[in-house]
C-alpha cells in the first residue's frame, strides 16, 4: 500500500488515515467473521467455520488477481544489489530498533494468540463455567482492536511524532500479558485480553507509520523479512516448549518480551533529534486539499 501511494504521488499525511482505515475493515471483518464462525458452529458442526473461512480466501484471491497491480520495487536494481543494500539499512540504528521493537512486539502478540484460547478456559473451568463463548470473545477482542484504532486517530491529531508517545504501548501491554500470571480470576483475565487487543489496535496503525517514516521504500519488503526471521524464531521456540512450561509461565515470557519491545522503542525514540521533532516541519502537518476522486476515508462518517 505505502509503495502504491507513493507511486501515484499522494501526500505523506494521507498515509495516517489509510493507516486507520486499515485497522478499523480488519477489525470490522473480524467482528464478522466471529459472528459467523459461532452461529455456523452451532448450527453446521465445529468444522464449518473453516470451510467458510475456504470461501472468502478463494474471494480474496479473485480480487487480488483482477484488481491488485504487482509490487515490483526497484525494477532497475539487480537482486544482489537489493540484497546488499538492505543489510546495509542495518548500519543504520533507527532502522534496527524499530524492527526489534516489531519482532518482539509481534512475536509475544502471537504466543497471545495461541494462548488467550486455553487461560480463558481454564479459568473458565475453575469458576464452574463449562461452556465457553469463544466466538463472541473474539468478536468481543476485535472490536477492542477497533477501539485502538479510533485511539490511535484522536492521537495523531494532537501529536502527530508516534515514535515519541508509542513507547507508553509496550509496558501497558506487558501489564497486560503479565496478569493471566498473577491470578486466575476468569473475568481479570478477560478484561486483560481486551485490554490487550485496543493496544494493538493502536499498535498497528502506528508501527504502519513508523515503518513509512524510518525504512526506505525500495527495500521496506526485504527488511521486514529479514525482522520477521527472529520474530518466527521466537514463536517457534515458546510453541515447541508449551508443553513443559506451565501457562502462567508463557505469559510471563511474554511480558518479558513485550518490556524489550519497549527498550528498543525507547532507544528508538532517542534517535530523533529536536529538529527531526519539530512540529512546524513535520510534513504530516501540511493539509492540502483532497482531489475530488481521491480523497482518503472520512472514519467519523
């Protein structure tokens, strides 16, 4: 998306509200999807989510084959060049810490996501309720992440310089990764995750536009690539130890993992000197007026 709006040479500020918009349909369609999958589960067996889920991948993949043009990078620059150049970007501190701070960042949401599932029915079990809504908890988390987002927008507005005030996110979300740790309460644990999720909704709109600001666009792919190896790393190795770590315990690491996010954020943050944070200069300031056709997504409408 930043490559198409670069290519048809749309102002930088747009990026914010794209950005949000971004957010807000991924959430509204997980609110669908959760919606769906509990009313499909009753009604058509535990398996028919999944073959829905089939339905709309087959969708997605006719609209992007009939709408979606090719993202080709530099065309002038030869693979190796490509390659040299972005392990290059690595010299560069902003560039490193802000790939830390989204692989830890990422990588502790993930093991989230695999154990938000059996903490809720555990502690669900100890309070003596069996069955489970997980479908209308889902649907609950991603209208929390919806919530983020509008966050994010009320934010922007006033302090336009996200690498400054994101650094508040990472240990507002170790807090809440670290209190599944600290008791199995069922309805703690749920305000946790919910807590969790409008962070994130937060989160994605802001590193969307960290990533725009601190990584060139010619090799923004292949670096996020190269970040994602640690972040795989990371889930790969929790996952595999699940078994002989206890649940509290993975969640602790978590917490751990989301403070380091926040170490790097912190580091990164000092990185921009007073000029880099001078609001007079900062492009996403200058409003110029929308083409007709091309205005960008009013959220409050």
């Amino acid at each position: 998306m930043v490559s198409e709006h670069v290519r048809r040479q749309f102002d930088t500020e747009w990026l914010t509200t794209t950005f949000a918009a971004s957010t807000h349909v991924n959430s509204f369609g997980a609110i669908c999807a959760g919606v769906v999958a509990t009313g499909m589960q009753h009604t058509l067996g535990l398996v028919a989510p999944f073959d829905a889920s089939l339905m709309v991948l087959l969708l997605g993949t006719f609209l992007v084959v009939k709408g979606w043009s090719e993202n080709f990078g530099n065309q002038f620059m030869k693979p190796a060049d490509t390659w040299r150049l972005a392990l290059s970007s690595l010299n560069d501190p902003k560039v490193v810490y802000l790939g830390l701070a989204q692989s830890l960042f990422e990588g502790a949401m993930y093991v989230f996501v695999f154990m938000w599932t059996p903490a809720l029915m555990t502690s669900s079990k100890l309070e003596g309720e069996v069955n489970l809504p997980l479908g209308l908890l889902f649907t609950t988390f991603m209208m929390g992440v919806m919530l983020g987002a509008n966050v994010f927008e009320l934010i922007i507005t006033k302090y336009p310089h996200v690498e400054s005030w994101s650094i508040v996110l990472f240990p507002a979300a170790a807090v809440c990764l670290l209190l599944p740790s600290l008791s199995e309460s069922h309805w703690g644990r749920v305000m946790a995750f919910l807590g969790f999720e409008v962070i994130i909704g937060v989160f994605w709109p802001s590193i969307a536009l960290m990533r725009s600001r601190v990584i060139p666009e010619d090799i923004r792919t292949l670096v996020l690539n190269l970040f994602r190896v640690p972040l795989n790393i990371i889930v790969v190795l929790v996952l595999y130890n699940a078994d002989y770590l206890e649940e509290t315990s993975i969640f602790t690491y978590a917490s751990v993992m989301m403070l380091l996010a926040g170490a790097c954020q912190l580091k990164l943050s000092g990185l921009f000197n007073d000029r880099d944070l001078d609001v007079s200069k900062d492009v996403s300031l200058q409003r110029p007026a929308f083409p007709p056709r091309l205005a960008p997504l009013n959220i409050q409408s």
